[in-house]
C-alpha cells in the first residue's frame, strides 16, 4: 500500500453523511508535511500531548513491533476536523489469528486517550473509521480505549457501530479510573478549595522543612530538561527500590529510552519538563510533567523515601508547588494518570472513568474478540495481578519488568 491514499469502502451504505474527505497515511516521513496543522488542528480542538504528531511519532519509533501504522486525517470544506492515528496489530491465540486495530499509545506506556474529533463530526468520523478498518483493512475488531469518560467518546464510538450493519460491541466496560484538575487562575484559590485536612499537611510540612533546611522550587525545561530526567529516574528508581520493585522506566518495556526520547524532543519546545524541590541543594521530590496548550499531564512523581524527609509530606508539596507552576505557565486541566487513588481527590481531583470498547466484523471476528477477550483477562488475572503484582515481589530473585506480551494482548 502507498504510504498516502484516500480510502473508499464498499461495506454496506448508511445514512447519508455530509462531505468528509478521509486519508490514510501509513508512515510519518509522508505525515512529516502535516505537523504544524496537525498540532494546531490539536490546540484548536483542546486536544491532548498523547495525541499531538511528536508523542504519536515517537510513540511508534519505540513500539512498532512490526505492526501497521494507519493514520486516519479526516477533512471538511479543507479543513482537518479529525485525526485518528491507529495501528494494525497480528494476535496469534494458538492457530487462531486476531487482526486488532487499536490507537497508536494505547499499549506499551501510560496514557489517557481523548482523540481529537470535532464534536459535530465525531459520529461520522467513528463510522468512518470502523468501516475502512473493518471492511478495507479487513480486521476481525477495532479496540478503542482507554477512552476518557470526560468526553463522550464511547457514546459516540456505539453510536457508530450501531449505525455500520455487521458489526457488534464485543467489549464495553470501564477498566477503571483516571484524574482531573480543573486549576484555578491562583494558587491560594486552589488551597482553598483543598479539604482542611490536606490544607493543613500542606502548611505544617512547608513550615518544617523551611524552617530547617534551605529550600529552592524550580520548574526545569528546554536544555536543562534532559539532565533532569537523568536525575528524575534515578530518584524514582531508588524509591521503588526500597518496596523492592523496579519502578516504571524498568518494569515497562522500553520506559527509559521512550521517556529519555520524549524529553529530547518535546523540552525543546516546551511541552516536557520537572517541577522539582530541593532542599540544601539536594533533589528531595520531583514531578514529571508532559504539557500541550493549556493541558498538562502529570506522568510520573518521585521523592526521597528515607527516613528523614517522612514528616515533610513532600508528596503533597511537591503537588502544590506543581500546580503553581502549572497556572503561572497557563495550564487550566491537569491530568494526573489512570488509578482510584483517595489522595488525589482529596488534592482536588475529579475521577472520570477509562472506557474500553472493543467492535467486531461479523460472526468470526466477533467469536475471534470473544476469545481474545478472555485470554486478555486470564493473562492480567494470572500473570499481571497474581504473579507480577503478589508473589514475585515476595521472592529472593531478581526482579524482572513486564512482558511485552501482557501489553500488546491488553483489550
């Protein structure tokens, strides 16, 4: 296949639909010529870094594994309304084979999807890309997911498929959670807002750690930005090392040269950087932090976990000084990662759940999802929850991250 070409579709015809010109594009030296309308087509719609041209291009420098890239650039009157960038992935389950089309970040790494469609138009687009993934593509299923329940992406996704005869929602379920921050255009309004519980943490350790030690907050990025992630990851390793785990750039296939790539590139531009805290000179807790527009994502924290920084809280400073920085740059949404954690709502933070929806082709591809699904959950069961996350923690043997398999064959 040519690595540009306008998709057509001969599944059955629904409704009739308004103009909407579609291409496909199969590598990103082609979509090379698009970025800046891409990420502007980004900022204009709200959208997220996971889904800006750098994040999906680097994403797929590190995770191709031999996999299809299909990138879906949908326009009206010239005008991008949607891009969708997918990927084409082979399942083997014995001598049964699944082809799973699914977005490009939603394996492999941590990332909250919200695809850049034009409300209006989202209907239409989903439809769009079910018919030429299914019917051109030929895959048995598309996954969309994990989809943010803070737009109604998975409304829209079942409206599609109902609209498509010949298809069917195979998988439809909230995995889990994820978090929000609404920033205010101060700090002292956000520690307002706070329970008087936290307020209160917050105060007390501030005052403490003053009051003994020399204390600097810095928000580092551009050049400074690759040095810092150095220090990052070494500050993030060493605190799991003491619950004896490896930590996410070692448990995750690939993490520390995605990341290291990530900050590479995005710093320069200002859209990757650290909130950090330091205390006699000395790094004591850090937030890594991705941004585009006025959205920011809260990738990854990391402090000192000995024993003599306990008292200070620094989890819940660093998360203020975080924030600060956040609004001073004119960030106003701050997503904080996928998880039901108390602590974050009790920092302020609205849950919104992940949504999983997996649509099917027919009576085969819809028994072939059904089967995927079920070996999808017996490996996250068995090996993630059970092994990964219970015993081999216990056991005196060296740790080792997560298979890659666990990953791909995630729906």
């Amino acid at each position: 296949m040519s690595a540009r070409a306008v998709q057509t579709c001969q599944a059955p015809a629904v409704a009739p639909r308004a103009a909407i010109a579609c291409e496909c594009f199969t590598d990103f030296d082609t979509l090379a010529t698009l970025r800046h309308d891409w990420d502007r087509f980004l900022e204009r719609v709200g959208g997220d870094v996971y889904f800006s041209f750098d994040w999906c291009r680097i994403w797929w420098r590190h995770y191709a594994y031999r996999r299809r890239l299909c990138v879906f650039v949908f326009r009206a009157a010239g005008e991008i309304i949607a891009i969708l960038p997918m990927l084409i992935d082979r399942l083997r389950l014995g001598p049964v084979t699944v082809r799973l089309a699914k977005f490009i970040g939603s394996d492999s790494t941590l990332a909250v999807l919200n695809p850049p469609v034009e409300p209006d138009q989202a209907r239409q687009v989903y439809a769009d890309v079910l018919r030429q993934l299914l019917y051109v593509h030929k895959c048995d299923a598309v996954s969309f997911g994990p989809l943010s329940g803070e737009r109604p992406h998975a409304r829209t996704v079942r409206a599609a498929s109902q609209a498509l005869p010949g298809t069917h929602v195979v998988r439809d379920l909230a995995t889990t959670v994820h978090n929000v921050y609404n920033l205010p255009a101060d700090r002292d309004t956000y520690l307002r807002g706070l329970q008087k519980t936290q307020r209160r943490e917050y105060e007390r350790g501030w005052n403490r750690l003053t009051t003994k030690h020399q204390v600097a907050v810095e928000s580092v990025s551009g050049d400074a930005a690759l040095p810092a992630y150095e220090a990052f990851v070494s500050l993030h390793t060493s605190q799991w090392r003491r619950a004896r785990k490896l930590g996410h750039f070692h448990d995750w296939p690939g993490a520390l040269e995605f990341n290291r790539d990530l900050v590479r590139t995005l710093a320069a531009e200002n859209r990757a950087g650290f909130c950090n805290l330091r205390a006699d000179g000395e790094l004591v807790s850090s937030n890594y932090f991705l941004r585009f527009g006025t959205h920011e994502h809260w990738r990854l924290s990391a402090r000192d976990v000995r024993p003599q920084w306990n008292r200070a809280h620094l989890g819940i400073l660093v998360q203020v000084r975080t924030v600060e920085a956040a609004i001073a740059a004119g960030v106003r949404r701050a997503e904080d990662g996928p998880g039901r954690y108390e602590y974050k709502t009790a920092m302020g933070a609205l849950e919104y759940p992940l949504q999983s929806i997996v649509v099917a082709r027919g009576a085969i591809g819809r028994m072939k999802t059904r089967l995927l699904s079920v070996v999808s959950d017996a490996l996250h069961l068995l090996y993630y929850q059970i092994w990964f996350g219970r015993i081999a923690p216990r056991l005196p043997l060296p740790r080792r991250g997560l298979w890659t398999l666990w990953t791909r064959y995630r729906v």
